[in-house]
C-alpha cells in the first residue's frame, strides 16, 4: 500500500491482484471501495495529520472502512449533510440525503448519498 499515505500500517493484505486493479483504475472496483468508505455510521478522530482512529458501532463495520482506507478511499469527516473522503489522495466531498438504520426487517442499513 505504499501508494496510499493515508493506509493503516498495520493492515496486512496478501492478494496483490486486488491491488492491481486499484492501481488500474478499474471502475467496479474503485466503485465498490467507494461505497465502502461512504456506506457507514463510522465516525473518524484524527490523532495527527494521517493518524486516523475510527470509532464504529460493529468491528465488522469498523473493518470494512478501514479497508476501503487502505485501497486509496479514505473516509476523513462527516458532517450532518456530507461525508468528505480522500479518495486517491483527491478530496471528495458527498451530501448525505439519508440514513436507513439496520433493522430486522430490511437487514441491513443503507446511507445515500
């Protein structure tokens, strides 16, 4: 992950193919990253300049945002109306039109954007 700065150094990946197809600006994949880093309650406290801590409600979802972190989408603020993310070291900045919790029902929580 040297490409990204912004990684979490202790994350360990081993499927440099994945990698790959970042680095190619393949656009599913950077589509998918994307949707990781925008679809979650997590909210982020940056310790330093790139020292980011996540506070999440699941370590599932902590994970996945910190993955997406680590493939070049980094989620940095959100706010009541926007998410901001550094998404291959550009800002990016998205306006939240709502939040669907999870709940039994539906199975899932979604966030558009």
């Amino acid at each position: 992950f040297s490409f990204n700065p912004l990684c979490d150094r202790g994350f360990k990946f081993y499927d440099s193919s994945l990698v790959e197809a970042v680095k190619q600006e393949d656009s599913a994949v950077l589509e998918f990253f994307r949707l990781l880093a925008l679809c979650h309650t997590v909210m982020p406290e940056e310790k330093s300049e790139g020292n980011l801590v996540y506070q999440a409600q699941s370590p599932d979802e902590g994970a996945l945002v910190t993955t997406a972190r680590n493939f070049g989408f980094v989620f940095r603020a959100r706010t009541p109306e926007t998410i901001t993310l550094c998404e291959m070291g550009r800002a990016a900045t998205y306006e939240l039109l709502a939040i669907l919790d999870f709940n039994n029902v539906r199975k899932r929580m979604s966030v558009i954007g």
